[in-house]
C-alpha cells in the first residue's frame, strides 16, 4: 500500500527546529480516551489534549507489506504507577482501536497517522515501586480473518432492523415447489 506524507507534515520539515515524535492514541470506551506523545508536557492538537509521556512510551517496529499479511505492533509504558495499572485492568481493552501517528513539533505540529489497529493483549510486569505495561495491538486486517456469522432468516434480519419484513416468507420457500419454464404435463 502506498502511503502519502501529507503536506502539512512536509512544510514542517523545511522549518529551522525541528522535533519528531510518535504519539499514541488509545480509544476506550468514551469518555476514556488515552493520548500520550514520546514528548514532555501537554500538546494541544485536533481539539485534543496529548500528555508528554518522554521515554516511557516505546513503540515497536510497525511493519507494512505490499501482500495482505497481517502485522501488528507492541506498544510499552514503563513506569506506571498502582493507580494506573489499576484503571488498566479496569477497563475494558480487547477489540478498542489504538492509533499511531509520527508527528513532527516545529512552528507548527503536524500529525501522520502510521498505524492503526486493535488492542489485543497486555501483559503486566510489576516492579516493587512501578510496573511496566506493555500492549500488543494488531492490524485491522485480522478482521479479514474472522468468520462472519448471518443467517437469512426472519429472525435474523429484525435483530439487525427491528420491524423489517423482507424476510418473513424466507421459511415458507425451503419446501417450495417452484416451476420453471413451461407448466409440467405439456
């Protein structure tokens, strides 16, 4: 897949100071959405709040074929405290989308999206005073993997759009005779 630097990201290259970052964005359940940047304090960008985590964040590699394969990426937050570790465990993480995004801080801070996936697994690693996270996100392709379950059945089509009726005589047509052509006997 190709992919595209945009242009607001190209502009900021050309500034005197410049200062790349990768930031993170964790979608819980709403209001629960994580933002942190590999940077120091708040960031203002997109009408969000992203808190500088510094060199507690670690990004794994994130990896991109030209074939359909599956890749993933692993997310680490060292240092977290019990109270965090805590609101980890407390939310509900598996199959909640994660973004990663390469970001350059200059006179003005463009964003590029560079991953994007679902939360899959975290593993804990506690430490007597804090306590490592580490998160494995993977790609939206595994989607294409999973089977798809749907019947086409009455029952089925009102638990998707309550009070359709295009599928009430599906039942009646299993046993039907039905002929085609000419009428039988001639």
């Amino acid at each position: 897949m190709t992919r595209t630097i945009p242009q607001v990201v190209i502009d900021a290259l050309d500034d005197p100071v410049v200062s790349p970052f990768f930031a993170v964005e964790f979608l819980f359940d709403s209001p629960e959405e994580i933002r942190l940047w590999t940077g120091v304090g708040d960031l203002e960008y997109n009408n969000h709040t992203w808190t500088g985590s510094g060199n507690l964040l670690g990004i794994s590699n994130v990896e991109e074929g030209s074939d359909l394969s599956v890749k993933g990426a692993t997310l680490t937050l060292s240092g977290m405290t019990s109270d965090v570790v805590s609101a980890a465990l407390s939310l509900p993480y598996q199959g909640r989308v994660c973004n990663i995004y390469f970001g350059i801080a200059s006179d003005t801070t463009a964003f590029s999206q560079v991953f994007s996936g679902y939360m899959d697994q975290m593993n804990i690693e506690e430490n007597p005073d804090t306590a490592t996270l580490e998160i494995t996100v993977e790609n939206k392709l595994i989607d294409l993997e999973r089977p798809r379950v749907a019947r086409y059945t009455s029952a089925y089509q009102k638990s998707i759009y309550a009070g359709d009726l295009g599928m009430d005589f599906i039942e009646d047509l299993q046993d039907k005779e039905i002929v085609w052509g000419r009428a039988s006997g001639n």
